[in-house]
C-alpha cells in the first residue's frame, strides 16, 4: 500500500475541492486526508477547505454538491481564515445566493464580522449582487449593522482625526451600513430594496464621523442616489460629529445640481459647522463660482466669519478670506462683486490681502493693491504689521515686489518691536526675499527695539515658516489626492479577488522520486543538496551511498568544483567532499 504524504494529501484535496471534484476528495478523505486542513500557499490566507469549495469554478450544482459533503463531515462552517472572513463572505463578495441560502439554514452566522468589520451583506451589496442581498435578508440578516459599531484600541483617535481642507472635514476608511455602501457605490435599485423590504434606516448616523448616507452621495456626486434617499425621507439637515450638513457635502465635491436639489428640498443655504464654517466658506476655498450667486439667492451672507480659532490663534475668517488664499483671482472678483467686503477683518485682524501675501497669490495681491491705491488707502495690522511683512516671512517674492513698488514706504517701516521686513525675512532665513528687499532699499542698518539688526536675527538653524490650517495636504485612506467613497470600497473587492484567484491555481502535487541508494520509492524522498540530482529516503540512504556507493565520487556541484577531489589519497581513501553530505 501507498502511504501519501500530509503534502501530497494537502495538495490534492484543495486542488480537488477548488474544482468541485467530489469523488477525488473522498479519495483523498480515504487516505488521510482532513477536510480541517488550511491552505498555505502564498495568498491564500489559511483558506478553509469550505471557503476553497465556495470559491471553486464550475457550476453551482457542483459547487452545492461539494460544499454539501464537507458539511457532512462537520467541517466548522463558521470557521475563519487569517483576515477572518467566513465562507459566508466569498459566497456573498462572488455573488454565490445560492450557496448563501443552503449555508445560513445549516447554521452560519449571517451577521458575521471579518478583519475590516464588514458582514456579509455589506460585500453583496458592494457588488452589487441583488440576488445575495435577497438571500441574506431573507435568511435574518441584519440590515442596519455598522462597522462603526466594532471599535479598536485605535478607532477613539480615528473617530475624531480630520484632515483640514478649507474647513472641511475627511471621512476615512470606515464605511458604515450596507446602506452607506449603497450611497459610496451609487447601487440605488438595492438601496430601495434595503429601504422598502428591509427597513434600513435612511437618517442613520453610523457612518464615518456620524454621516448619514446622504452626506456620502452628495459628496460622491450621486445624484440618483441624493434623490431617492430625499424621497424616501432623508433628513435634508441632518449632522455630523463635525457639525456638516449634506449640503457642506454637495459644495466640497462641486455638483450644483446636487446642490439645487438640496435646496429645495429645505436645505439651509447658511448651515453652519462646529467651527462655524458656511457653504459659502467652502465654495469660496474651492472656487466654486457657480455656487455663489445659488447661495446668495437663499438667503447666504457673502460676510459671513466662521468661529473656529486655530492654533495659530487664527480664526473668524470670511469667505473672502478663504478665496484670497485660494487664489483663484476670477472667483475671487466674482465674490467681490457679489458684495463681499473686500477690506474684511479676520479673528487677529487680517483683510484678504494679507491671506493672498501669505500664500504668494501675486493675481489676487495685484487686483486688491489696485483697488486700495484708487482708494488711496494702505492696511496696517496689529502691531503695526505691514503685507510686506507677511511676504517677508513666507518668502513671497512676487508678492513682496508688488507691495514695494506700490507702497516704497513700507521697505523701512517698523512695527512695534522696531523690526522691518528685513528683519522678519532674515528671523526665517528667507534669502531670496531679502535680497529683493535690499535692491528695493531696504537699510540692513536698522535695529530693533532689542538694538539687534538683521543680520543679528539670521538664525543658525533655518525654520520653515508656520502653516497655517488650511494648509494641510487632503489626502484620502488610501493616499490619495481627491477622495474616492468607491475606491476604498473597490480596494476591498480587490482583496477578495486575489484569494479568490489563489484558491482556484493549481496545486503541484509532488511524484514519487527513488531512492539512489535502497532504489525504493517515495513522495517524501530529498534531493542531493549539494548536486540536486539525485535523491535519498532519508540521511542514512545518503551516507552510505556516500561512504559505500561511490557518490562522493560523482557528486560536483557546479560552481564549487574546486572543493571536491578525485583522487583517494593514502590508504584511507581521503577525498574532499562539500558540507551538504
């Protein structure tokens, strides 16, 4: 009789069940194998031979076939791989309703978390395989469960992590209910089906940062999707943790139709945030110029200061304020001209033209200049700082050279503490601003109040200048620059498809090798490590093949042939020989 190897047995038995092969994986049942062994392989992830069965190609009578007789012989059916997913989750991520039936009546669980705290539904639904949604509601699946409802050591500082885009907070890497999913992936036949057979809950808060499904289509710029949720009874001015209404949502992603929609189902055109910020703020930070005379229309006010006060102790900021440091000169003028006040101050005093300085946005500079000297008029901070000042710290050079030829006087002014634009560029080391300054006739001379010049102030260790909150880098859970509610979901498809893949390859079943000493043979026979061409039982076959057989005498590994001698010296018969034998 043929004694197999656990290798071989492993090899057959999953190749078996990943081709739906029933009567080969009785065989392989009758000669050892355990229908509770994992597959190793590389990305398999400790795959069940029940999971390998549901990821099987073929038809789905054979795939019933196979996954019937594992159940015959008590395979757990709730058993996880190493990210924890069940078979339930590859019957739901494949579209397999069929076998998501015969499993939940044999008892899976079909409200099953795995390694991303998604169940099952949440994959069907991110599929869009209508008829495992059935499946899985008809089976008692719970239509409202929410990853936000698994909490880590980490999720207290996820929760409330934002990333700061003028004013706008980041949803990350959570998904919420299947319903969530339905808005990020725009599957609105199964929403309605969620909604009206299920009862999912269209206002419920269990998405990322408290977000309703609603937040999430018009950030992804669904309209289908905002319009069915709206009519099935969305609360048009629900919340997040951040305070953001849907309409926050609509403007951050630019869909003015969204927008109007929103509107006119009740929206509130001057919603404020937790830090006061209005759609308005947010139009003007992402120069949405269509959507200024839309929100102006209900009721928005274009003067509007937020209340957030920011690290830097800066705070109160107008939407002008948000478009000077944007940039974008013609949203910029738009918002001017729609009555923002172009001289408006900010929480530590700043008007527009010192937002655009700090951000070297010499467009805008040179249309706010302009306007001043028809006016007659030169802004002075606080402390009696000037714009050329700011240009100075942020090594603004353009802005810096219209501000010195518009206004000569300030090249020399002195603010409170006596120091000059000179003396602010060289604190921050800013040497191409300097060098401006000095060709403008800036006196290097000049000390300040501490009688110290310049040059006293250049540092040893050079310091970036201070950003600002507004300046933080949008990035996405995934890294990316504009975000994506479908990649993440798509990331997580793309995950099942790799194990899936890996659980249908073919597994290289080992053939029996002989022995070159005792000429028996065996799958578990070893290669000559030294010449890899000839193979052993085990090492006591190898050294007296060695010592006895004469394969010290043929043994020559290529590339080391220096290290074996032929010749048998004295009466021992020495001979050099590898350390591999």
């Amino acid at each position: 009789m043929v004694v197999y190897s656990p290798a071989v047995l492993r090899a057959a038995l999953f190749n078996a069940v990943c081709t739906s092969r029933v009567e080969d994986a009785k065989l392989c049942v009758q000669r050892g194998g355990n229908v509770d062994w994992r597959d190793e392989g590389e990305g398999s992830c400790g795959l069940t031979t029940l999971q390998a069965s549901v990821c099987a190609e073929g038809k789905t009578d054979e795939k019933i076939e196979m996954v019937k007789y594992l159940l015959s012989l008590r395979v757990n059916i709730d058993d996880i791989d190493y990210v924890e997913s069940t078979a339930l989750h590859f019957c739901a991520a494949l579209g397999n309703g069929d076998l998501i039936d015969l499993l939940i009546k044999r008892g899976a669980n079909p409200n099953v978390y795995d390694a991303e705290a998604l169940t099952p539904l949440h994959l069907a639904v991110n599929q869009g395989h209508m008829s495992c949604v059935r499946a899985l509601l008809n089976n008692w699946a719970k239509v409202n469960l929410s990853d936000t409802d698994v909490t880590g050591p980490g999720d207290a500082y996820e929760v409330h992590k934002m990333v700061s885009v003028p004013g706008a907070s980041l949803y990350i890497a959570k998904r919420g209910t299947p319903l969530h999913v339905c808005a990020a992936t725009d599957r609105a036949p199964i929403a309605e089906h969620l909604i009206d057979e299920a009862g999912a809950d269209v206002n419920s808060p269990k998405g990322a940062h408290g977000c309703t499904p609603l937040h999430i289509a018009c950030r992804a710029g669904f309209a289908g999707m905002c319009k069915l949720l709206l009519d099935k009874g969305c609360d048009v001015r629900s919340r997040d943790d951040s305070g953001e209404e849907p309409l926050h949502r609509c403007v951050e992603n630019g869909d003015i139709g969204i927008a109007k929609m929103l509107l006119e189902s009740g929206a509130d055109a001057s919603c404020v945030n937790h830090a006061g910020v209005t759609p308005m703020h947010l139009a003007a930070a992402f120069a949405r110029k269509d959507f200024f005379e839309l929100l102006l229309s209900h009721g928005a006010d274009p003067n509007q200061a937020c209340t957030k006060v920011y690290e830097d102790w800066d705070g109160g900021r107008a939407p002008l304020h948000y478009a000077a440091h944007a940039g974008d000169l013609p949203a910029f003028v738009r918002l001017v001209d729609l009555g923002a006040d172009l001289r408006k101050l900010s929480g530590v005093g700043w008007p527009p033209l010192f937002y655009a300085v700090e951000a070297n946005n010499k467009d805008v500079v040179d249309y706010i200049v302009r306007r001043d000297l028809e006016e007659g008029m030169h802004f002075v901070a606080d402390r009696s700082r000037t714009p050329l000042m700011v240009a100075a710290m942020h090594n603004a050079v353009e802005s810096a050279e219209i501000l010195m030829k518009s206004y000569p006087f300030t090249v020399n002014w002195q603010d409170e503490t006596g120091r000059t634009a000179l003396h602010w560029a060289a604190k921050r080391a800013q040497q191409d601003v300097m060098q401006r300054i000095l060709d403008f006739g800036g006196n290097k001379s000049i000390r300040d109040k501490n009688g110290a010049t310049c040059a006293d102030l250049f540092p040893n260790l050079v310091k970036p200048p201070p950003k600002r909150q507004w300046e933080e880098e949008r990035k996405g859970p995934q890294g990316e620059a504009v975000w994506s509610y479908k990649n993440v979901m798509e990331n997580t498809s793309l995950r099942y498809l790799k194990r899936t893949m890996s659980a249908r390859r073919v597994r290289e079943i080992a053939h029996e090798r002989q022995c070159n000493w005792c000429k028996k043979y065996s799958f578990d026979a070893l290669r000559c490590a030294a010449c890899k061409s000839v193979y052993y039982c085990d090492s006591n076959c190898q050294q007296k093949d060695w010592k006895v057989g004469g394969h010290r005498f043929q043994c020559v590994t290529k590339g080391i042939q220096d290290l074996v001698s032929l010749k048998v010296k004295g009466k021992k018969g020495l001979c050099i020989r590898t350390s591999n034998h």
